[in-house]
C-alpha cells in the first residue's frame, strides 16, 4: 500500500498549470492503467486528498469520472476499487476496435501524403529492428507513432479519442502482449500489410486485414486476462 501511494503521489504533479479537477483525473487515471494502482486496490478517497493536501471534491470527481469509464467499481460495503478486466470486457472493446479502426483507415487512407507514407515505411523497419533486439518498449513506442500518425490524417479527432480510451482500458496488458512469440512480429506484419492497402487505396484489403489484426490482438490479450483470471 505505501510504496504504490508513493508512486501515486510522483505521478499527479499539483504545479501544471491546469484546473486542479483535470490533473487529479489525469494522473490517477494513469496509474490505474498503467497499473500502479493494482486490480482489485480500494480508491480511498480520504486517504488520497490527504497525501496530496488538497480537498475531497477533485479526487470524488476525478473517481467518478473514471468510475464511469468502466475502470472503477462500486462494491456495496466494500467501495470503490479498480475493476477487473474480464474476458466479455476484452470481446466488447475489440468489437469496438474494428468498427472504429476501420473507419479510422479509410478516411486517412484519403489524406496521407508521399512524406507521411515514407514516414511509416521507415516506422515499420525500426520496429521490426527493435522487435529483433526484443527491445520491447521501444516496439511500443514506434507502434504508438504509427498509430498516432494514421489517426491524425483521417481527420476525426472524435474517433480518435473514442480509439485511445479503448485502448488505454488495455494497457497494462500491451507489453505483455508484445513480447507473446506467437503475437509480436505478426501484429507488425499487419501494420506492414495495412500501409500497403492504404498505399494502394485497397478497401477491401483494409477490411480483411484489420479484422484479421484486431482478432489477432484480441486472442493474445485473452490469453493473457485468462491466465490472470484463474
């Protein structure tokens, strides 16, 4: 409890110049994804307003805020602690996925120039390079790029943002993930075979291979919820 209370309080940093309600949210949200506050932790919300000598009311908010977002359950008699992924949480998210990501492709597939597609090219190669190093955060990092570049040229920053909350309720699995030898360099491949169809402005392509790839992503990610869960 004391060393992730520690952790917590490093990561919400009071002197940004932000409304107090938007860095609370933040920086608990993030520890809740990336794991620093465990599945299953109690939020208690006297506790954190007192370490990070501030009031109730930014830490009641910030939590249902989150709560609402599916991270953070209420429990009768217990509280609120943070939610379990569950195998029905996985199917849901990534039937989401494919919906939104390709939608996401078709419309950047339209607005991507020669200097972004050469970009990703190069994206693709040093991925594979850090993959082959087992450089896993550095494979994270450069997926995240080419994520983000893509995104950014379909021009829907609401898509977008319904994207990365998706895929924020996963990431404390995406390392986990990425080092799965029977995942890692295929979900690559898949980001090779994606800038082909956008390259070539092939639907159809895009439509098999994304469903193909976020199935892919889905089945290592279930191994992994499945293994936790027993």
């Amino acid at each position: 409890m004391k060393t992730y209370l520690n952790d917590l309080k490093n990561n919400i940093n009071l002197n940004q110049n932000l409304p107090l309600n938007e860095i609370v949210y933040e920086g608990l949200r993030r520890c809740i994804i990336t794991g620093i506050i465990p599945v299953g932790a109690r939020i208690n919300e006297k506790q954190y307003a007192e370490m990070l000598n501030i009031s109730r009311t930014p830490i009641r908010e910030a939590i249902r805020r989150i709560q609402f977002e599916g991270l953070l359950e209420h429990i009768p008699r217990l509280g609120t602690i943070v939610s379990k992924v569950t195998t029905k949480d996985v199917h849901e998210i990534f039937e989401l996925r494919i919906a939104l990501e390709t939608l996401c492709f078709k419309s950047a597939m339209m607005n991507l120039t020669p200097e972004e597609f050469k970009f990703l090219d190069n994206i693709i190669d040093d991925t594979y390079t850090a993959y082959n190093n087992q450089n896993y955060a550095e494979v994270v990092r450069l997926t995240t790029i080419y994520n983000e570049t893509i995104q950014k040229a379909a021009k829907m920053p609401r898509l977008s943002s319904l994207l990365n909350n998706l895929k924020d309720y996963l990431f404390r699995f995406r390392d986990m993930s990425m080092k799965d030898s029977f995942r890692g360099k295929i979900a690559i491949d898949e980001h090779a075979i994606i800038l082909r169809a956008l390259k070539n402005k092939d639907e159809e392509l895009i439509n098999m291979i994304t469903v193909e790839h976020i199935n892919g992503s889905k089945q290592a990610i279930l191994r992994i919820v499945e293994s936790l869960n027993q």
